[in-house]
C-alpha cells in the first residue's frame, strides 16, 4: 500500500500562510465548497445526513482525541429522531486540549479555524443538530477569540444562523471556554462542565449518544477529527482511506512531538509511519544522543523504551500491539541523560494536580502515588517502596474508578518502574545518603510531606 | 421482578433495584458508603465494588442496575481485593481520631474497616489536612471537621434533593477536596441536622449531641415525635433516665429517613425537670406537695359537689398531646359515666412544618400530634367562636365553670400567658395534669404530676389518619404517673375503671368503637413501624438486628429505582 508515501500537507495545508485565520482566505482556497455543496444538494435530496454519515464510516476515520473510536460509527449511536422524543441533538467540539505533550488541536485552531467549523457544519448537519459548541480549554484564550472572531464571519457571511444558505438548515455554532481542568476532556465531564456543574465523569451507560448535555442525545468529537470530516466530504471517502497504514488506521494525522529532539513541533505524517521516520521528521534526538525511552500518546500513554519502538508503526493498532497507546499521538521523546524516577514524579504530580476528586481510589491515589515518588527521590526512600509503588498503582486501576482517568495516571507509574525499575531502586539504596543533606529515611518523609501540610498545595 | 443469584443465592428483586439492593437482598451485606435509598447513585465512593458475570471489570454494584438473571460474585477473592483497596485509600488519610470522634460507635468507616481494612497502615506520608475547615459549625445544629471527610457527597444530595436547597458543594479538587457550605451561606434549612445523619463519618456532626454521650451506651425506642401532627417516626436515644437525642426511625409511609430539626431538637424538653407530686391547694391558697390518695380524693370530692349541683357547670378538656387511649379514657370517665357533657379540646395552630416524603413534601399545621385522635374518641374540637363550652366561657357568655379539668397543662402556648390563665382560673376549681411547672399549673387548685412522651406508651393519629404506637423509653420519676394511670385510678373512685389496664388493654377496648381504630392490633408492623436504626448512616442497617432471616427488605423499606441520571 502507498498510503504511507509522504503526501501534500492536509490538515495544516493554510497553517503558516497569510491571511490564514481569515474567511476570506479560507473561501480563497477553496474553504466552504463542500458545506455549500452539501446545503444546495440537500433539498434536491442528492445529500442527505446519511450519506454523509456513511461517507465518514467509508473513510475509516477514527476518532483523534485520544480513544481512537471509529467516528462514523460514533454518529450512528444517536438515537434516530421518532426514538427522540422531540429532544434536540448536540454535537460538541472537544478543544479541551490539556493531554501532557499534546498541541495539535491548538494549531489548527488558532491557525485554521474555520478548517475546524466547516467540519461541525458537515456533522451537524449528518446529525441533525440545530446547536453545536466548542467546548475550548480555559487557558487557549488566543484560540477562543480567533475561534469567536470566525464564527462571526461565518454568521455574516451567512454560513451559520437561521435557513443557512436558503437551504432550510439552521446551524448555530457558540464557543464555551472551560474553567481549566484536565479532566475536562473526558467526554462527560465536559457535559457537566458545559452543563455548569463541576467537571466530574458521570457514569456509563447510560452513553452520550444516548443522555448527553442537558439529557440531550450528544456527540462529542475531537477537533481534529472534525477537521478530517470537512477533508472526507471535500475529497471523498476513497481519498482518504488512501492515506494510512491500512484499512483501520486511515488518513492524515497530526502527531505533536516534544521533549529531547532537535526540532519539536507538530507534524502531519499519513497515520501509522514508522517511528523512525517520525523521529527523522523531528531532526531526530537532540544533540546527537542515544534514545532512552518514548512516551508515545501523551502523559497517560505507558512508555516505550527505545528498543521497544524500533519499528513501530505510529498508529492505533501499532501502539495496542507494542504494549502502549496511541492517546492524542503526543510523542514525549527521553533521551539518555534522563532521570526516569524524576520524569515519572512529575507526570505524578500532574494526575495528583488533575484528579477531580470524585472516586476514592484516584483521589486519594494520585497523590499518595506522588507523595511516594518524591520522597524516593529525595533520598528518603525504602527498599519496599518500589514493590508498594505497583503495588498501590494496581488497586487504583481496571475497573476502580468511573472514567479512565486512574487507569492513565498509573500507566506512567507501572510502565516506568517496570521498565526503569533499577534507577528506582538506586535512589533508594542512595537514601539517607550525606549527599542529601539528611540523617534518615523518615525525616525526608517528613520533610517532603510537609511542604504538604503547611498548604493547600504543594 | 428480577432473579438474581448472588454467591449463589437466588432472589427476586424489582427491575428498579440495582445490585448492591440485590446482595442485600440476598443477605449480603456489601459494605457502601455513598449509596442511599433516597439519594441519587453518584458511585463515587468505589466501596461496594463486586464481580458481576459477563462484565470483566469489578463493578460499583450500587451503579448496576439488575438483569434478569443476573450472577453476582459479591464475596469472591477479587471483589474482596477491590474492596480491601478501596478501604485503604479512604483510610490513609483519614485522621486516627476515634477515640475523641464523637461519630464513633456508629461510624460505617470504622465498621467497613473491621470487614474490609487492612490491620496496618502502609501509608507512610504524612497525612493531608484541611487547615482552617476542622470543628467549625457551618450552620445552626451541624458542626463541620473536613479532616474526617471521605467524599462521599451524601450530605450535599440531600441538601440538593431532599430539602431542594443546596447548600453544601465540593470545595478544591483531587486529594484535597472537602465539601463545604457556599460562600456566604449556612447548612440552614428545615432538615439540616439530617445532613450529619447521612454523614457515615465524623465530618459532620450536630452540635447539640456532639460529646454529651458515647452512641454505644445508648438505649433506643421507637416512639413518634409530637411536634405536628405529621407524626414523624423517631428513635428516643436515652441512658439513665436521660433522653440524649432524638433521630428518625425509617418510615417511607411518612418521613422516610428524615425528621425536622424542630422535632429533632423537642427531646430537651423530655428532660426539663418539673412536679414530681402531686399538688393540692388549702383552704387559705397556699400550694402543698401531697400525695395521690389525697390529690384524687379533692378532686373526687370537687367533681361530686359540681356533679351534684349541675353537670353543665363542669367543663373538662382532653388535648392533642395526650394519646388516643389517654383522650378514650377521659371520654369514658366523663361522657359516659359521669355525664359531663361539655368535653372539648382545643389545639394551636403551630408554625408551619414540613416533611419530604418520597419527592413531596408533607405540611403540618398543629402544635400537637393527635387532633385526629382526640376527634376519633368523641372529644369536641373547639375553636374561638364556635360556640362550644369552652369559647363560650372563654369569650365571658357563659359564667365560669364550677370545676375546669384540664388534662394538659400545656394544651397551648397561651397557658404561660399571665392574662388567659386568669380567665381560666375563674372557674371555682381548676385541676390540671402538668409535668412541666408553668402558669396554669400553678395556678391550678390540683395538680397532677403526670409523665411526659418519653415516659409512657400509646397511639396517634397523624394527619393522615395514620394510628403509630410509641413506647414508653424511660421510668418517669417515681411519683409521677402517666396520664393514663391517672385517669384509672380517678376513675376507680368513681367506680368506672379497673386500674390494672395498660395502655395495650385500653387500646383493645376502645378499637371497636373508634373510628380508624377497628381491626388494628397493637403488635403489628404497621402501628409499630420500624425498629431504631442501629446506625442511621447506613441505608440497611435499620432493619438491624431485627431482620427475620429470609424477612424481604423491599416490602419495608420502598427503595428507590437507581436514577443514574443527573
């Protein structure tokens, strides 16, 4: 298959250009067609929502945010409109972009934006939803204003708002900015958020699709699946299949590469190319330096080390297959000169930070998760501790909490002790040591901990 | 009805249960914290975790509802192990303090740590703390110690959907969250002290009990509050003659699981010290303690000359404070023996109170819990203006009575009213049975010490029509009787009643003739209702140690359908 040949820029095609932001320049370079065409051919009946609908399940595309569900399939689960009970559908936007290491959605936003809502319009209409939202991370102020700004112009232009186009649709699209929560991402903690509520996961079933936002049937897309879907109905299904390793990983994708490579930065690739390729992409590791080990779907992703990647291909399945996942494809690179016992506290101190609090085992996990891994790391660790690590990190996961957020914040702890496992160990039988300053184990406990005590947070 | 098999166990549950009501049911006790019967399912707490055939995680079994066959694993090795996590998360950082937690005794964190703890700690940090949100009252009966919460947010769905008012929310994020009151605002509503009796822990606790006695050394007896006439079903809590505290007895037929503070906090009243003889005035009106042969005698002797003279000179009244059987006594003494006609009762209008049932709320209007009583036995209600004997001599029509007996002294809160007890006291003689000392009684000519609701057993009546038996918790003081025995022995002197009759015997004479009263029996589950939780913070515990084995949970209880959705 030639679907991993490099091919022409899809998704940042405009990113960079002059004018890019802009309707204007959007409608220049072609922007729009496919919305106008599928309006005009709704009410000779030559596009209907199903078509496209079944146009996206063609595609093969899968979902961008992090799961990798299949997209078409996704729309398929809202309850047809006579199972409704008059109730109205909401499609959301997922721009709650907050994954360690991940930086794609942003870019298309603040570049491309109206790239982005061409593709609600598309599945809005195939969904037959009146309302879209752009739930949009709190911090990405840049992002919603540009984001603003567009639906503006597309309103004046008379692309959104009541019987668009004369075609007897009516569409309105608002931009929601979030209070700043990682959790936020995960789908129903975002309808509660954009509910008003506290960002906390509801439990499933019952499924979006069926008891969404306000009780609504909803769909909850990723930003940058929603761009793809504007690509399928512009290019056609066909097209885009081309593009990928194969018949379940398909199309363009955006994979965000960070940490210690020469030239970190976003980079459209077909979906599923090497890692070696990838890393090439990106200057390769910096400084000319060995690779020690590859985070590769963002914070929550198990990580790889570099013998373990060789060869992999950068794609939903190929990530299932080598132990990992492939997440938001936020590939955080470690090279030689990393501390893994000091990486994986930090990324512990992130989910310790992020937990909403809500079920017991994250919420009083997370930190003790981190608590313990500061303490090994500032000397005060014991021979035990590496086991109590597992150990601990297990009871949280699998089934113990409502959403998957345990599951992500103890895959970077089983992953990195598992694999690292000796430079655990080597803090702890450095504790106590002169070399930290203190006399033993329990005062370091004492000491990190209390920078807990005296506040709220540390 | 669904089958489903829990450890290999079959029972039939309703399609609405989830399986957690289902182990249960099938006399499985699977250890929960967040669960209520009446609050929404959250599965937040992760305690309740099981295995359930043909899914491969453990599952929160409050948040899975039943299937028709359905095969839950509840004790196996992996729910246990869940289990066991669960425990020692909520554990490491809960604070060490049982022994000055006041929650202790009846605390399902202590309880689930004896099924489901680890006997060590492995929790070598330093625990959190909440500083600045430790024993501090967040409104007028609940005093809040954040340290102890485990999130489990009972409190703030009850201050959401039982009293709609919302004033409890989750404060911060993660490991540090607690729940607080909103900026500005107090845990202020009808019900809040039953915002501390969801608490499975130490976190929220009401202020008036807080360390006046160890829950273990408690007795508990059912009895029904006497605030309205919804007639709340409540467990008096005492020791040593001493009622500590009132909590709700489970009753879905009229509080569910709650009571109001107003008829939380009476129980005070139970211990107000007052006559402990009775009391007869001499010639000259000077009060002297007496005892019962001399007080009847003067009042035998006062209602013989009036009698005499003319039956229509005796006013007598009966109140809604006394039980059914009480009031039948009073009627049978003086309708129908001695021929008094004017036989009457008079209750207040009280502050409006209400009461969540299921999702309505219940009003009541009353002071007193038994008008309907005291109207089914054939006493009159009187109200001013309605030409009865009592609004006649009340608005100066009629001259006063020659004998007034007030069965009540605190019939109404005007009789600590200097101006309305001179009216009453123009009748010639007033004889009123009093426990607590106020105007009327000692304005009274005999006073007869008799016991409050804490010391004596019978029915009410409530708004409904609804007849609920309360038992006698504690031996009122030894002098003091009930009004019950009062009324046999005055009765005996005029030959009317034997004295050897218990409430229950009294009950069996009168259920014939009073209306609601036929074909009730005094032991049965209706008119006793629920035994006192063994610990209100626990959905099942109220069926305790009472449970019959194989007894169905649901027929008494009335769980609600899971409502997963917000």
């Amino acid at each position: 298959m030639a679907g991993l040949d490099p091919v022409p820029p899809v998704l940042t095609a405009r990113v960079g250009t002059p004018g890019s932001r802009k309707l204007e320049g959007y409608v220049a370079d072609g922007g729009y067609a496919s919305w106008r065409k599928v309006l005009a051919g709704s009410s000779t009946g030559e596009w209907t929502p199903a078509k496209v609908t079944e146009m996206v399940k063609a595609s093969g595309l899968r979902g961008r945010g992090g799961a990798g569900f299949p997209c078409g399939m996704k729309w398929t689960f809202v309850p047809p409109k006579e199972k409704r009970g008059g109730k109205p559908v909401y499609l959301l936007c997922n721009a709650d972009e907050s994954e360690p290491g991940t930086f794609k959605d942003r870019v298309l936003i603040e570049e491309d934006p109206h790239q982005v809502l061409e593709g609600m319009m598309l599945a809005s209409f195939a969904l037959d939803v009146k309302h879209a939202y752009v739930y949009i991370r709190g911090e990405m102020w840049k992002g919603a204003a540009v984001l603003n700004e567009a639906v503006a112009e597309a309103e004046a232009a008379g692309l959104l708002g009541k019987n668009v186009l004369g075609s007897g649709v009516d569409l309105d699209i608002t931009v929601h900015r979030g209070g700043g929560a990682y959790i936020c991402g995960e789908e129903t903690a975002l309808i509660e958020s954009l509910e008003g509520k506290r960002g906390h996961p509801r439990i499933k079933p019952p499924f979006p699709a069926v008891w969404g936002v306000w009780g609504c049937p909803t769909v909850v897309n990723n930003v940058e699946t929603l761009a793809c879907v504007k690509h399928v109905v512009d290019r056609g299904a066909d097209w885009f299949k081309g593009i990928g390793r194969n018949d379940r990983n398909t199309g363009p994708k955006l994979y965000c590469i960070s940490g210690h490579v020469e030239k970190p930065g976003v980079y459209e690739a077909p979906i599923g190319i090497p890692w070696e390729r990838l890393l090439e992409m990106a200057g390769g590791v910096r400084g000319g330096r060995k690779l020690k080990a590859v985070i590769p779907g963002g914070a929550s992703a198990p990580m790889l080390t570099a013998a373990e990647i060789a060869g992999v291909p950068m794609d939903f399945d190929g990530l299932a297959a080598a132990k990992s996942m492939f997440g938001s494809a936020a590939i955080i690179v470690m090279d030689e000169m990393t501390d893994m016992a000091k990486a994986v506290t930090n990324i512990s101190k992130f989910f310790a930070h992020e937990s909403c609090g809500q079920c017991t085992p994250c919420r009083e996990g997370t930190p003790w998760l981190n608590k313990m891994l500061k303490r090994i790391v500032a000397g005060g660790g014991k021979k035990a501790d590496v086991e109590m690590l597992l150990s601990v990190a297990n009871q949280m996961a699998n089934g113990m909490t409502i959403c998957v957020f345990a599951d992500a914040a103890v895959a970077p702890v089983l992953s990195g002790v598992a694999k690292f496992r000796e430079e655990f160990e080597a803090y702890v039988a450095k504790a106590g040591a002169p070399e930290y300053g203190l006399a033993a184990p329990g005062e370091v406990s004492a000491k990190v901990a209390g920078r807990t005590a005296a506040g709220m947070h540390d | 009805m669904a089958k489903v098999t829990v450890d290999g166990r079959t029972v039939e549950v309703p399609d609405t249960a989830n399986a957690l009501e289902a182990c249960r049911e099938a006399g499985v006790d699977v250890p929960h914290f967040c669960y209520h019967p009446k609050l929404s399912i959250v599965g937040q707490c992760r305690m309740c975790m099981v295995e359930i055939e043909g899914m491969p995680k453990v599952q929160a079994s409050c948040t899975v509802p039943v299937r028709d066959g359905m095969v839950i694993q509840a004790s196996s090795e992996r729910a246990r192990a869940a289990r066991n996590a669960t425990m020692e998360f909520l554990l490491i950082n809960h604070p060490l303090d049982c022994p000055i937690c006041d929650q202790a005794g009846e605390c399902k964190l202590q309880d689930n740590a004896f099924d489901a703890g680890l006997p060590v700690s492995r929790m070598a940090e330093v625990r959190r703390l909440i500083p600045g949100y430790e024993r501090t009252p967040i409104g007028p009966h609940v005093v809040a110690d954040m340290t102890r919460c485990i999130q489990c947010t009972r409190c703030i769905r009850f201050c959401n959907e039982i009293t709609e008012t919302g004033e409890l929310s989750f404060v911060e994020r993660g490991g540090h969250t607690f729940v607080w009151t909103h900026e500005g605002k107090e845990l202020a509503n009808d019900l809040s002290a039953c915002a501390a009796d969801v608490c499975p822990v130490g976190a929220l606790t009401v202020k008036e009990f807080r360390f006046r006695k160890r829950v273990w050394w408690l007795d508990k007896t059912r009895s029904v509050c006497d605030g309205c006439e919804i007639g709340c079903n409540v467990s008096l809590e005492h020791k040593d003659r001493i009622v500590y505290r009132t909590t709700p007895r489970v009753q879905p037929a009229v509080n569910d699981y709650w009571i109001c503070d107003y008829g939380r906090f009476r129980s005070e009243r139970l211990n107000e010290p007052g006559y402990t003889r009775p009391v007869v005035k001499g010639p000259g009106g000077e009060a002297k303690e007496t005892n019962w042969g001399e007080a009847l005698d003067a009042v035998r002797a006062a209602l013989g000359r009036a009698l005499e003279n003319d039956a229509s000179k005796v006013v007598v009244l009966g109140s809604a404070h006394l039980s059914t059987e009480e009031n039948w006594l009073l009627a049978r003494l003086f309708r129908d023996s001695l021929k008094v006609r004017n036989l009457e009762f008079r209750v207040d209008e009280g502050p409006a109170r209400r009461m969540k049932r299921g999702k309505e709320w219940i009003h009541g209007t009353e002071a007193a819990p038994n008008s309907r009583g005291a109207e089914a036995v054939g006493i009159r209600r009187s109200r001013n203006g309605d030409g009865s004997a009592l609004d006649l001599f009340l608005s100066r029509k009629n001259p006063p009575p020659a004998v007034l007996y007030i069965a009540d002294a605190t019939f109404s809160d005007r009789a600590s009213d200097p101006a309305f007890v001179s009216l009453l006291r123009s009748a010639s003689v007033l004889i009123v049975h009093a426990r607590v000392k106020n105007a009327l009684s000692e304005a009274a000519d005999v006073v007869l010490p008799a016991a409050n609701l804490s010391g004596k057993e019978g029915t009410f009546v409530n708004f409904e029509g609804r007849v609920q038996r309360f038992d006698a918790a504690i031996v009122p003081p030894p002098v003091v009787r009930t009004d019950l025995e009062i009324l046999l022995h005055l009765g005996k002197r005029f030959g009317a009643f034997e004295t050897g009759w218990t409430a229950s015997d009294v009950f069996s004479r009168m259920k014939a003739t009073v209306p609601g009263y036929a074909g009730l029996d005094w032991n049965s589950d209706d008119l006793v209702g629920n035994p006192p939780s063994t610990s209100l913070t626990s959905a099942y515990d109220v069926l305790g140690f009472e449970r019959r084995p194989g007894e169905a949970v649901f027929s008494r209880l009335s769980v609600v359908a899971a409502d997963v959705k917000p």
